[in-house]
C-alpha cells in the first residue's frame, strides 16, 4: 500500500489520483527511464562484459585460495581470498539485477 503525500491517507500501489484529498500524481509524460547513455546498446554490452569479468574473478579467486592454502600462506588463502571472491560475488549479482531491470 501507499500513502498520499498530502492527506497522508492509505492508497492502491498504483493510483493515480488520491481517494481521499483528490491529490494527482504526475504520469508517465514526465518520464525520461529508457533515455541516455544508461539505458543504450553501450550500456548493455558493458553489463554483459561486467558479469563475464565477475564471474571469471569470482573463479579465479576462489582457485587462488586454495592455491595460497595448499603453499602455507594463511592469509592469502584465509582473508585475502574470500574477500575478493564475496566483492566479485556482490558485482556479479549487482549486474544480473540491473540488467533485468
């Protein structure tokens, strides 16, 4: 549910025009989603190379922790290599998601 900004009264998620006050929400002319370099081919492809990169890091540095375990550096395989690999991890989904939208 929403709340009208002017009434504070309870409203549909998709009203347009408030029940109670009568308050009218601006619609969709106003709307610049889908403009820009954000929203171009450009854009695309550069999510599309994102989430190959951070898939291909999430991998790598999963493989280079244990490598680093296997050698004896503790810090490597231990701190170094799970932080990397939960950063790439968190780009990775944060790309996905945009790219859905």
């Amino acid at each position: 549910m929403a709340f009208c900004p002017d009434c504070k009264g309870l409203m549909g998620q998709t009203d347009t025009v408030c029940p109670h006050c009568g308050h009218d929400f601006p619609g969709d002319e106003g709307d610049v989603t889908g403009r820009g370099l954000a929203y171009s081919a450009l854009a695309t492809i550069a999510l599309i190379i994102g989430q190959i990169v951070a898939g291909f890091g999430c991998l790598l540095s999963a493989i280079g922790a244990i490598v680093s375990l296997s050698r004896g550096d503790l810090v490597a395989g231990l701190i170094r290599g799970p932080i990397t690999f939960f950063v790439l991890l968190a780009l990775l989904v944060v790309f996905v998601r945009v790219q859905k939208l």
